[in-house]
C-alpha cells in the first residue's frame, strides 16, 4: 500500500513547497566568499577563495579601512593567485579579502568626451564627472565575428599627406606606427587626432612617461583634438596591471561609441609597452619565459585585445597602435607578432628623422593592405610612380653621393633626381599642417604628370 493512497502525502503541498524554496533562494542575496591573505610577493597576492573564477574582481580591506581593487589570474592548487590594480601599502598577510562576483567594469558614456581619465575611468583633470550619464560595461569583450564584419570600402583620412597618399587607410582598419624611440611617433599621432575624419578620438597612453602626458595633450593633441577625444592614461610608475588594463579600457569606450553608429578613431601608444606590462604579470604568477622573456599570455592576449577593433554592423573603430621597436629591431618579437595581426604598418625611420624630414615614414618599407582596394585606378599609378622614383633614387644615391654618377647616364635615374625636391615637399609636413584627400590626391597627379 503507498504513501499517496492513504492521503499521507499531498502533491499540491510539496509542488507549492518547492516553488517557495526556489522564490527564496532566488531573491536571497547570494553570501559573498571572504578569504585572508596568506602570502605577499611585490603585488601577487595568494588567498583560499573558494568558487572564485579568473578575471574576478575581488576587495582587499587594509587595517586603515582602504579598499584596494585586485584580479584573480589564476591558481595554484586550491590557492587563488590576485594581483593588485595599485601599490600594495597597508597589505599584510592576513588583510582581508572580498569576492564581488564581478568582472572589472568600466563606466562608459558621452560625458566621457573632452576628457581625461585613469584605467578605471575616474577623472585625471579635475573636473567633475556627471556619472548618471554613465553605464557600466566589462573591459573584456568579444571581437565582431568574423562573418558579421562589413567589407572596408571608405577612405579613411588622416590629413597627413605622406599616409593618405602613399599608404592610404579605410575606415575600420588596423595599422601599427613602428619605430624607435624619439622619431615622431607621438607627434604623428597628434596630428591625426587632430585632423583625421573621425566623430571621436579614444586615445590610450600606456606605459607613458608622466612628464610627457601634458606635453601630448596640451601640444600634440592640443585643445581643437582633445574637444572629440577621450584620453586613458597609465604612467610607467603604476603597477602592471594598470597599465595592461588600459588598453582595454579605451577599446571598450571604443567600442561604446562604435555602437552609437559613430566613426571612432581609436590609438594606443605603445602595444610595446603593453607586452612588457603583461610579461611583468605572466612572469609574477610563474609562467615560463619564452622569446626574449615574453610569456606565452602575452602573444595570447594580444590578438585578443587587437582583434576587437575594425568595422561591425553599426559602426567602425579605426586603429592605430604605435610599437616601440627595441634597438630599431623592426623584427622583434612583439614587432613581428603585431606586424602580423594588424592590416599594415607604417615605418618611421631614424634616418629620415636624422634629415629632419618630419613626418619621418618610409615610404618604401611601410604598406597599408587595404590600398589596392580602396584607392582608385588613377591614385594607385601616381602612387606607384612616385614609389618607383623613390627607390630608384636610393638606389642610386651612394654613386650620387660621391660624384660617380654622370647625367645622361639613366634617364630613370634623372628623373628620379628631377622630381626628388618635389617628392620630399609633399611627404614633408608641419605639425599644425593638414591637407584634405582630395587635395593630396591632386598633388600627387601633379607629381605623375610631371614625371611622364
């Protein structure tokens, strides 16, 4: 004989009970984790947290009540290994440690323009923010999949006459600015926030030095650049993990933006510094050193980061991010795993900048992958013959030089000779220089008329 045929068990009672159950544990706040730390090495930190998960944002408490943000980023058997988003003071072992359940979030908004701000988002400028115009949104997202990304087929104008002619860009690619320490990178940049056809500039300092972020602001960037800019910075002083997040952040206000249906323009100088910021990470919680001491996370996590930039549905994000090339090595490790990520590269030689030819690009050594297909019939040959000039003209130039070479011996090479004044007129450019595409692309049928 069964329970439910001598009426002992009501169906209704238990269906309804389980439903109260569930309402319960669905509107109770679920307990938050509390660990302790158990050990300090600079800015790791290693806990027992039960449940928690890499890229959690945790809560270390100080004995003096500071709360100081820290990332989980991986494990060691059943401890959790955190690093600390800024200087370890106050941190002891012991210091207590609070699970939000999160992952780092940025506030994202329109207030966010004409503005200048740290990793977190917070105001370096001292002026107020109003945040209830302001939404969160996660640092980590993922790419526009690679079916659902538009076709680059708009020109892209930077206002600078040497990459709008030579290297032409499209709205929604990617390119790196290689160079070495003190040939213009910086300058460059300013001048294409300032003239380049963008509705927003969303512009990443990593790594910078402190002194140097005024000077980027207040005289590459300067005031008309700065109006429709959104500015990131993470001085060299700061911890690694800043300053890896820096980029993310400004890809995320990046892409907020993108997601408005605006044309952002978004820079990062340098992904150098960024690698060296997260090989500090990978080598803290013991990953192994491979090339010239870079972890394997590293290369992992920079087709991660560059890959969300590009055109989507709604809008596009073009990009340009700067690489510090480490003894004019262009092929580097870092140089040669972004070289091969992004949809060109330009050169900025040392060099030319020796010349004092600024912009200082290499023409000859830089490409846009894009060029083919966005530049018409007739801007492709006049490029094509100034290119061909140019590298006559070098090849030429030791005989030059020293007197070996005698008129009339190469007509190539006269010509070359002929239109090299010309050339360097227009690839050379003030700073608060800009020339419009329609007007480079004229000068550069003048150039080709000239020379046939």
């Amino acid at each position: 004989m069964s329970l439910e045929s001598e009426n002992l068990v009501d169906k209704d009672y238990i269906n309804n009970l389980h439903i109260a159950v569930k309402e319960t544990l669905e509107k109770r706040e679920i307990r938050k984790w509390t660990g302790y730390v158990n050990k300090v090495v600079g800015l790791l930190l290693e806990a027992k947290l039960p449940g928690a998960m890499v890229g959690e944002l945790c809560q270390v408490i100080t004995d003096q009540g500071e709360v100081k943000p820290a990332e989980v980023v991986g494990f060691r058997g059943d401890i959790s290994l955190l690093l600390l988003l800024v200087d370890g003071r106050g941190v002891h072992q012991g210091s207590k440690i609070i699970q939000t359940g999160r992952l780092l979030e940025v506030m994202v908004g329109d207030p966010l323009l004409g503005r200048v701000v740290d990793t977190f988002g917070k105001p370096l400028d001292n002026k107020e923010l109003n945040i209830e115009e302001l939404v969160p949104r996660p640092l980590d997202a993922e790419p526009p999949e690679a079916f659902g990304r538009p076709r680059i087929d708009t020109v892209f104008s930077t206002g600078t006459r040497a990459i709008d002619g030579l290297l032409t860009l499209g709205v929604g690619q990617r390119i790196g600015i290689f160079a070495g320490s003190g040939v213009g990178k910086s300058t460059l940049l300013g001048m294409i926030a300032r003239y380049g056809d963008a509705d927003v500039n969303v512009i990443a300092l990593v790594g910078e030095r402190g002194r140097e972020v005024q000077d980027f602001i207040e005289v590459s960037l300067g005031e008309e650049g700065l109006k429709k800019s959104v500015v990131i910075v993470a001085t060299s002083d700061q911890p690694a993990m800043l300053r890896v997040k820096c980029l993310f952040t400004a890809t995320t206000i990046a892409e907020y933006f993108r997601d408005q249906g605006k044309n952002v323009l978004l820079m990062a100088d340098s992904v150098t510094r960024l690698a060296m910021s997260a090989r500090d990470v990978g080598l803290s919680v013991g990953e192994p050193p491979t090339m010239k001491g870079y972890t394997p996370s590293v290369f992992a996590m920079l087709p991660r980061i560059l890959e969300r930039s590009g055109r989507s549905k709604t809008g596009a994000i073009t990009a340009i991010y700067t690489v510090l090339v480490e003894g004019d090595d262009f092929n580097e490790p870092i140089a040669d795993a972004v070289r091969g990520i992004l949809d060109g590269h330009i050169i900025l030689s040392r060099h030319i900048a020796a010349r004092n030819h600024f912009p200082s690009v290499d023409v000859l050594s830089s490409v846009s992958r894009l060029f083919p297909e966005i530049a018409s019939k007739e801007h492709q040959q006049a490029a094509g013959f100034i290119r061909n000039m140019m590298a006559t003209y070098n090849n030429a130039e030791d005989l030059i030089a020293i007197g070996a070479y005698e008129k009339g011996s190469d007509p190539r090479i006269d010509k070359a000779v002929a239109l090299k004044p010309v050339i360097d007129s227009f690839l050379q450019q003030g700073i608060f220089e800009t020339t419009n595409f329609e007007e480079t692309q004229k000068l550069l049928q003048e150039i080709n008329n000239q020379g046939n």
